[in-house]
C-alpha cells in the first residue's frame, strides 16, 4: 500500500511538472504570460504533493529498514556458500516459493 501511494504521488508530481514546462514552452513560443494564479495553485499542489511524499518515506518502519538489511546479509552468507550452477537453483526455488508454487 505505501509503495502503491508512493508511486501515486511520484506520478502527480512528475504530472505537474510536466504542465509547468508545458506552460513554460507555450509562454516563449506565443510570447504570452503563464497565468499567475494557476501557476500559484500548481506550484502549491506540487508543494503539498512534496511534502506528504516526505512524510511517506520518514514514516518508513525502521523494523522494515532492519528486515530489508538482513535479508541481505542472508543473501551475502548464502551466496558465498555456493557455486554458480548452486546458486541458480537457490534463486530458482527461491522464486518459485515467492510465486506460492510452495
């Protein structure tokens, strides 16, 4: 759910920024002003948008910090304990196990 809500906000925001530059382009080809009270209101969203991805992140469990680096340090102990035909079949069940083939 939070990667779902963070690639969310990482969509909006690329999506104002885009309206931006688009706004930008369409101001030095025409010549003409971006009007000041949308670009207020998409500079405020993106802010807003900015800020709760921030948040998102700095709520991050820390025992999820702590799950992802021994996972890690599982993979380093095991890895080393195989060769490299081994370690395919390690990666094969291990996938298989992953897709609920167990």
């Amino acid at each position: 759910m939070r990667r779902l809500r963070l690639a969310a906000l990482d969509d909006n925001i690329a999506r104002i920024h885009t309206q931006i530059a688009a706004a930008d382009l369409e101001r030095q080809a025409r010549g003409k002003r971006i009007d000041p009270s949308w670009f207020h209101r998409a500079k405020t969203a993106l802010r807003h948008l900015q800020r709760e991805r921030a948040e998102l992140l700095a709520t991050t469990p820390a025992a999820a910090t702590r799950k992802a680096a021994l996972k890690d340090a599982i993979i380093e102990v095991v890895r080393r304990e195989h060769d490299d035909a081994s370690w395919a079949a390690v990666l094969n069940e291990a996938h298989r196990l992953a897709a609920g083939e167990g």
